[in-house]
C-alpha cells in the first residue's frame, strides 16, 4: 500500500497527530502497531489528552497493560489517574449489543466531553479495527462511518487513529479506508518517505542521520527535476524532526541552486525556528514559508 499511501494529501507520521486528525493506520506486523500505539499514547498524555485504548479484541487486557506499563513508568502512573483507559467496542456501544454508526458516535461524543470536563485538553482515541469481527458488524456499516464522521473532528477536542490489520480486510476495503481519512500514517516509526511531484517534494517522518542519505538524494533529484521551471516546493509539515545535519544540507542545496529563481520551504514553528538559526534568512532565493496549525 506504500505507494498509495504515499499520494495521501495527509500522509504523517504518529506523532504529529493532533486535535481534530482522524487519522488511518495499517500494519501487517504486530510489532509495529505496538509501535504506535504506545507513541501515540505517550504523546496524548504529555500533551494533556485523555487517551483510551481499544485495542485488538483478541487479546488480552492483563498483556496490553503489562506491554504499554513496560515502555514507561508514566504509563502506569497515567492509568492510576484515570488519564489512561483501557475499553473495549463491546463495552463503548452497551447496552446495544449490534454496532451502529450513530451509537458509537453517540459515546464518543460523550466521552469527549468528560475528557474537557475532567481537566484534558481533550481525547485521542487508538482504535484497532478488529473490533468489526469481533462484533460481527457488517463491513460496509463500517466503513460509513469512517466516511461520514466528520462531526468528531471539526473543530472539537477529539483525534482518532483507526488502525486495520492488513491480513484481515480486503484490499478493497483497506484503499477505500485510506481514502475516507483525512489522515494517513506512516508505517514505521523513524523512517523518511518522500513524494515527489512537476515541483515539489514533501518529506514526511524523520530527516536524521540514520536517513540523511534518501534525504540528500530526494533534494537532489527535485533540484534537478524542477531546474526548467526555476522554482521548487519543500514542504516538510509532514517531518516529524528535523536533525541539524539535514537541516544545513537543505539550505546548502538551496543556496548551490543557481539555476533556481525561488526554493520555498514549507514547514512548522520548530523547523523554521531551527532553519533561521542555521542561516536560512542569508539565501537569497530560499523563503520559508512558516504554517501553525490551529490547534
């Protein structure tokens, strides 16, 4: 699914997951949606977010919180105080017995609004889709709501990660999913993906040294590519970090692009911050062009 991932306008990694994202993850390796799921939940609770976990029905609780307890004593402490929580589908939806897209909507809603009640900023939810076996709900019923739940997100308190187990949906069903969301997460954790378009190059992940070499060669490549219309688009809003290294290397890249009249670099508050401090503002043709997110 790489590369239809990769054309996703909302492509990210886990951490940049905020107030208002609905986001969709797929995994086929255990280890990795374990990956996320404890960095996204290490990231709501330093962020203020109350965070419930409804994790693969399968499994059980005792081990979910015995894995997310071994990653940090924080974890544990968080739960103590009720800023972490464990539920189940079953138990979101009771006392109805079949899903329904207006009753899970229903609860969500609700438990968003103890969230703010109890002091949060918010909530941010981890939900794996084996739930929809496991209530042997029907698919497409599904799959409306994911593409009609818009009402969670705008301009509320609330983000979602819907995580599907590529060896228990169809092909179909996970594209159709990729699409409904206005987020799609990158895979793994640490890694660069770069999508390349006539002029531009969107860079999501991590620009570091363990991938400072696929990072040179991308900004290479779209030099090159876009050196007959003499401008080009970096955007980095969907880099998670940026490491000093790389940081240097994007403006040298731009300050050697004569056969460039403008490079714009698109990106947050910190890596413009660090950009300027590295001497961004003394090329000429490179302008940062600095986007905040609303929440």
């Amino acid at each position: 699914m790489h590369e239809r991932a990769d054309a996703h306008p909302g492509l990210m990694p886990v951490q940049g997951m905020r107030a208002g994202d609905h986001a969709f993850l797929s995994y086929e390796d255990d280890e990795t949606n374990w990956d996320a799921l404890i960095t996204y939940t290490r990231t709501g609770l330093a962020r203020g977010e109350k965070v419930i976990i409804f994790a693969a029905p399968q499994l059980d609780p005792d081990v979910v919180r015995t894995r997310l307890d071994g990653t940090s004593r924080l974890l544990a402490e968080a739960r103590g105080r009720g800023q972490l929580t464990h539920s189940s589908m079953r138990a979101l939806i009771r006392p109805d017995r079949g899903f329904t897209p207006e009753r899970q909507w229903e609860r969500l809603r609700e438990e968003t609004a103890l969230a703010v009640a109890q002091g949060y900023l918010g909530l941010r939810t981890f939900i794996d889709m084996h739930w929809v076996a496991d209530l042997d709900a029907d698919v497409e019923t599904m799959m409306y709501r994911e593409s009609h739940a818009e009402h969670l997100f705008e301009g509320r308190p609330y983000n979602e990660i819907c995580s599907y187990d590529r060896r228990a949906f169809d092909g179909d069903v996970l594209d159709a999913m990729s699409d409904a969301h206005p987020r799609s997460l990158l895979d793994t954790l640490g890694e660069l993906r770069i999508l390349h378009s006539e002029a531009s190059v969107r860079l999501a992940g991590e620009a570091d040294h363990a991938t400072r070499d696929p990072f040179l060669t991308a900004l290479r490549d779209a030099l090159g590519r876009t050196a007959g219309i003499r401008r080009l688009l970096v955007d980095l809003m969907p880099l998670h970090f940026l490491g000093v290294r790389c940081a240097l290397d994007l403006i040298d890249h731009i300050a050697g692009a004569a056969g460039h009249d403008g490079v714009e670099v698109r990106c947050g508050a910190a890596q413009a911050a660090l950009l300027r401090r590295l001497g961004s503002e003394q090329v000429r043709r490179l302008t940062l062009t600095e986007v905040v997110r609303e929440w």
